[in-house]
C-alpha cells in the first residue's frame, strides 16, 4: 500500500522519507488532501507503467463509468519526459 503524507510532514521528516522511498517504498504527497507529488525508487528509463500500477500507487482513480471496461494490461511509456496528453491520444487511436 502507499502511504500518502502532507506537505508539512514531508518537510518535517523529509530525510527519512527520502530513504524509505529509496528503500523501495512509494509516498504521494498531498496538499490540502489532493495527491500532488510522488517520492519512490528510481526506475530504469523507459519503464512501462500500466494504469493498474498508476491506481496501485494512488496516483490514478479508475473512472467511475460503468458503461463501457477497463482496458488492462495497456501500458504507457509515462516517464520519458513525454507528454502525458499525446500518449493518451495514441492509446485512444485519435
């Protein structure tokens, strides 16, 4: 599980964050309750992150809409410096 933390106990315990998340442990961090920040273990470039593993991390709410499935298994190359907004156009097909 993540665990999340504001931004106040962030600068609080900031080292020992730091080194829990370089241990492998993932943190969102919120202000004023809404995920703004993540603090986590490099990744390899190039690492494919699925939306599962988005949701996982906290970082994704799965859409509420009931009519149509999820898509599993699609995964986006997020972390490569792209943009997010051309991505999503090329999953979509648009």
């Amino acid at each position: 599980m993540t665990e999340r933390t504001g931004i106040r106990e962030l600068r609080s315990q900031l080292t020992s964050l730091v080194r829990r998340a370089g241990a492998g442990e993932r943190i969102v961090v919120t202000i004023g309750g809404r995920a703004v920040a993540q603090l986590g273990p490099v990744e390899p470039p190039g690492s494919p992150v699925t939306i599962d593993d988005l949701v996982a991390r906290g970082l994704l709410e799965p859409a509420r809409r009931g009519d149509r499935p999820a898509e599993p298994g699609i995964r986006i190359d997020a972390w490569t410096g792209g943009r997010l907004d051309r991505a999503l156009r090329e999953v979509r097909g648009s």
